[in-house]
C-alpha cells in the first residue's frame, strides 16, 4: 500500500506569457508515464504512492517543463506522509457514496 498522498500545482514561467496549458499537459503526462496513481482536479494533480517516488515525479516533471522552453517553475506541494498507508480513495470515502 502506498505511504503518501502529494498533491502539485506547477507553474511554469512561460514566453510572452502564453497558456500555459500545454505545459501542464506535459506535466501530467510525465505523470502518466511514471504509472502512479493520480487524479486531476481544476486547481492541483494529487498522485498516490511512495513519497521518495513521487519526489522523483515531482523533479521529473519540473525538469520537462524546462526542456519545454519554461525558464523557471514554482511548484507548489502538498504531503501527507503515512506510514501505515494513504489512499485517496480512502480519505474521501465519505464525500463518494
């Protein structure tokens, strides 16, 4: 069972201060790529599993913004670290009937 819920909102500086919409995109579809699980939602992604691996997703996805033309990025992040097992599903059950 997984240890960790992180949740990211990245923001990626972009030229003349276009969308920055696909940049997103590829940050979720990094995500994707590194097959854990996650959900979008309109202001965060939050992805479940162990947090030295979300970590390294989280640098990955910084590091593609960049190759994608981005100067800089913030990244804002959210943990919950637990030991005995984190679950988004779990930890919503009761608002999902």
């Amino acid at each position: 069972m997984a240890d960790s819920l992180v949740s990211i909102q990245i923001i990626p500086k972009t030229k003349n201060g276009e969308s920055v919409i696909p940049y997103v995109d590829e940050a979720i579809a990094v995500i994707e790529e590194a097959g854990v699980a996650y959900k979008v939602h309109p202001l965060e992604t939050t992805m479940e599993g162990e947090l030295t691996e979300l970590f390294s997703v989280i640098e990955k996805m910084n590091k593609k913004m960049i190759e994608i033309g981005s100067s800089n990025v913030i990244s804002q992040i959210k943990v919950l670290y637990q030991p005995s097992g984190a679950s988004m599903d779990k930890l919503t059950e009761k608002y999902h009937p």
